[in-house]
C-alpha cells in the first residue's frame, strides 16, 4: 500500500480517529457521558467498515485504530505526566516525552484490533459487528495483563451505573460489558449505512433492555449486623507528604480524625504515615490501640515495613479487637513500585520515595475485622478484577487504600473511582475506599455510591456497612468465559457469509 497513492478520503480517516478517539475519554468518569462511547467508537467502527469493503489490508486499518488510541491514552492517562514532572522531578522535557512514548505504546492495542479487523473482516453485516466487538475485547484483555498489564479505561468502565450494560457485570465482568459496549457501538453505524441490516441494532436495544432488569437483581446476600465505618482522607500533598519535617503533622492529622469521628472500624489511606513502620513512636502505635479499644473495634492503616536484608513491602497493618493482621501489596506498579530489568537509568532521573518494593503473595490471609472477612488492595491492585476475585467467596467486604496524589487534580482520582464500583458491581460485595487526596467513598454492592468525601479536603467519612455472602457468576468464573466467548466469536464471523 503506497500512502501517496491513496484517495484523499482513505488519508483522512486517521485524521477523523484520533479526535473520536480523545472524545471517548469523556463517556468515562468524571464527566461520565456514557452514551458518548457508542457514537464514537461507531463512528471508528464505521470509518474501519469502509477501509474493510475497499480492502485497504492491515496497515490501513493500524493506522486508523493507532490514531484513536493516541487520542484516546493521550487524552485519558497525560496524568502520567504529573507523577513523572510535577511529583517525581523528572526535567520537563523527559517527562512530556516519556508520557507521549508510554500513551502511544497503549496506542498499539486498538491499532492490533483495527487492523485484524480490516484484514480479516467477514462479509458486511451483523458477523462484522461481532468480528469487531470480539477483537476489541481481546485486545483490551490483552492490554490487562501484558507486561504486569495496564486495564485503565477498559471499554467497559465507562458502563458503570446509570448505564443499563452495567447490569452485566456480575454476569461476565468488565470485559463482558465491554463486548456488549463494542456491539451495540458497532451497530449504529451498520444499521444506517446498510438498509434493513438491523439485526445488530435489535440485539443491542435487547441487552439494554436485560441490563437494565439485571441491575436490580440481588446476586448476593447481605449476612449479620451492620458495623460502623469512618475512612479517613488526610490530603497531605504529595510534595510534602515525605519531608521528614512534616512527619509529625501527619501524625496529628490522622490522631485528630480518628478521635473526632469514633467508629467500629477505622481506615486510612496507603502510606498513611509516611515512615517505615518501625519508625513510628511506640506511644503513637498505643495511641492507635487506645482508640481502637474505645469501640471494641478495630484501625486499618497503610504504611512501608521493612523486612530486613533490603526487602520493604507496601503493607497495611489491623489493630484492634480483631487482633493484628498484615497485607502486603502484590501486584506492583511498574516505575513506582519496582524497577523493570534495564530500566535503572529511567529510575534515576526521577525522584519517587520507596520505589522498589518487595512483592507480596498473591494468596495472603483474608483480614478477620469486626466479623468481616476482609479483602484488601491497596491502590492500582483494584484494577485486576480477576486478581480481586481470589480471595472470594470467603470475603464478605472488599476495601481499597490509596494514594493517587502522585497525580494531582487530573482525571486519575475519579477514574479509578469508577473502577472501584465496578468492582463492587462484579462481586456483590461493598468496596470501602480510604484515599489521601479523593476519592474517599463507601460503595454499595450494587455499584451505588453510599457516600463521597470532595477531592483535596481532609474529613472523615462515615457510615454503615454490612457483610455479603454468596458468588456472582463473575466469582465463580472469571474472565475466561468472555474471553472464550469472544474467540469462538472470531471464528464464527470468519466462516460463514453474513446475513442480513
């Protein structure tokens, strides 16, 4: 294929891509506009069906699915420049490039699925909408796990309740959701480009329909008395949050949170009290116990333990009635967590405090707390969902610990809220979420936001919860189903001539 040769309409189409592409950024969280997905994903889906009937091969459609992508990451993860520039010191110049080489890097997931679909799509019609939808799924799939995986902006997230799609999340979680998104995305443009092919477009109004009656469906059970919550949001700044001066601050910010706001069970943030554990003050950690002991309950909190020998571990730490319960965070971020081989000279050129961490197991003890078998993760593990549903059905809570001040007042606090309520969603279970900076929130186990601290306050947040029982097919499952699906997918699109 010669670039110079093509019509001019062919050259423009990834012109067109990459502002649908940043465009999409906005059916996520914050602004939430989940609608907005399905006109542009279908209005890539259309530009793809067309470079697809003039068999313009592989390349064609890489290029178009490249340029979505690049506006879609660089639009929907520039925070990344934040923790890199602003947060880790990295010289400006260095941080804008590396947050560019990283977004165009993801890039090559919808520009893999894009131009599988224009090399192999099947016979216009219903099998092209399943042929597309079933490889953008697998390529989203793909991106969760390779290379430690990054699952951010998952086609699916941006389903998450009011959308009726949500209501399949119990059924074949987010990448499920995903499928179906991708579908009826794909259907719009199909249904009016060719006349009477509606058969795509009545199967998306049906999943709508079935979704909106699965969302109040109970999957699971709520089991013994409520308990008394308060999670804590401290808002230390980043750029401060490490100076040891400011040590003591922190320290009086969470004592006076915790003694205002008295509860069963008490959390605050990862890295709440930022010394390795066995710098904190004796008196302070009796301090912690005392106030634990005044409601017979128990205290959450994260910090760095140093396990001797330059091993540390990004943990969290239970005191209380419950007795003392350790976790230690096992899915690492890469370049802030651990340093992948040949990539100490990047390290050096950014300051990020702690950043070579010690894995966890990936089958920890379930915290025992007020009743409650408790499933922890601290930060960017929630984005795993099939690493969440290890430690189910014996948990009956999940809670999350975070701190994403690395990446200032972006998108970031509120996109991974809405990961964590997809969570909830496909597991039945409420997600407890203790934040530095926002968002802090308790979130039922139907994806609904019990209650929500404003970004960059420090308050407390508090409530009631209750224990779940029971697996939803997600539990039960996992990924594999979806994935299986999708494959078989593929293959039925190819083999058959499509009828409309």
């Amino acid at each position: 294929m010669h670039w110079t040769k093509e019509p001019l309409a062919f050259r423009l189409r990834p012109v067109a891509a990459l502002p649908l592409g940043a465009a999409s950024v906005a059916a996520f969280a914050p602004l939430a506009w989940f609608p907005l997905i399905f006109l542009t994903l279908g209005g890539l889906f259309a530009l793809l069906d067309r470079s697809a009937d003039e068999n313009k091969g592989w390349r064609g459609g890489a290029m178009i699915g490249g340029a979505f992508g690049a506006g879609f990451f660089l639009t929907g993860v520039s925070w990344i420049y934040v923790s890199l520039g602003t947060f880790g010191g990295m010289p400006m110049l260095t941080a804008g490039l590396a947050t560019v080489f990283f977004c165009l890097c993801m890039a090559l997931y919808p520009a893999l699925a894009c131009g599988l679909f224009v090399r192999f799509a099947p016979a216009p019609g219903w099998r092209r909408i399943l042929f597309f939808a079933a490889l953008w799924t697998l390529c989203d799939w793909l991106r969760g796990w390779f290379l430690t995986g990054f699952p951010w902006l998952v086609l699916g997230y941006s389903q998450t309740p009011p959308s009726p799609l949500a209501g399949f999340a119990p059924l074949a979680g987010v990448y499920g959701v995903s499928l179906l998104t991708a579908i009826a995305a794909a259907s719009i443009p199909e249904a009016c480009r060719r006349q009477g092919c509606r058969a795509g477009l009545l199967a998306s109004v049906a999943f709508f329909i079935a979704g909106g009656l699965l969302l109040g469906h109970p999957w699971t059970s709520r089991q013994g008395d409520p308990l008394s919550v308060t999670l804590l949001q401290g808002n230390i700044a980043q750029n401060i949050k490490w100076q040891p001066e400011r040590f003591e601050d922190s320290l009086r910010a969470y004592y006076h949170l915790m003694n205002d706001n008295p509860a069963q069970l008490t959390i605050l943030p990862e890295a709440a009290l930022p010394v390795f554990l066995h710098d904190v003050p004796e008196e302070y950690l009796d301090i912690l116990q005392t106030l634990a002991a005044r409601e017979k309950g128990d205290l959450l909190f994260g910090i760095v333990i140093d396990d001797g020998g330059q091993r540390y571990t990004n943990s969290a730490v239970s005191y209380g009635a419950s007795g003392t319960y350790r976790y230690n965070k096992s899915h690492l971020v890469p370049f802030g967590e651990f340093t992948p081989p040949g990539f100490a000279w990047f390290m050096a050129m950014v300051y990020i405090p702690m950043s070579d961490f010690t894995r966890g197991s990936a089958h920890q003890p379930l915290m025992r707390i007020g009743g409650m078998n408790v499933a922890l993760n601290i930060c960017y593990e929630d984005a795993f969902g099939e690493e969440i549903i290890r430690a189910l059905p014996e948990a009956t809570l999940l809670v999350n610990i975070s701190n994403v001040a690395w990446f200032g007042d972006s998108l970031a606090p509120m996109q991974h809220f809405q990961i964590a309520r997809m969570r909830a969603l496909e597991t039945g279970r409420m997600m407890l979420r203790a934040t530095n900076t926002g968002i802090t929130a308790i979130i039922d186990a139907d994806g609904s936001v019990r209650g929500a601290l404003p970004a960059y306050t420090r308050a407390a947040l508090n409530g009631e919860i209750h224990a779940y029982t029971g697996s939803t097919p997600y539990v039960r499952w996992g990924n594999w189903p979806i994935i299986t699906v999708s494959i078989c997918l593929l293959a039925f699109a190819r083999r058959r001539k499509a009828l409309c």
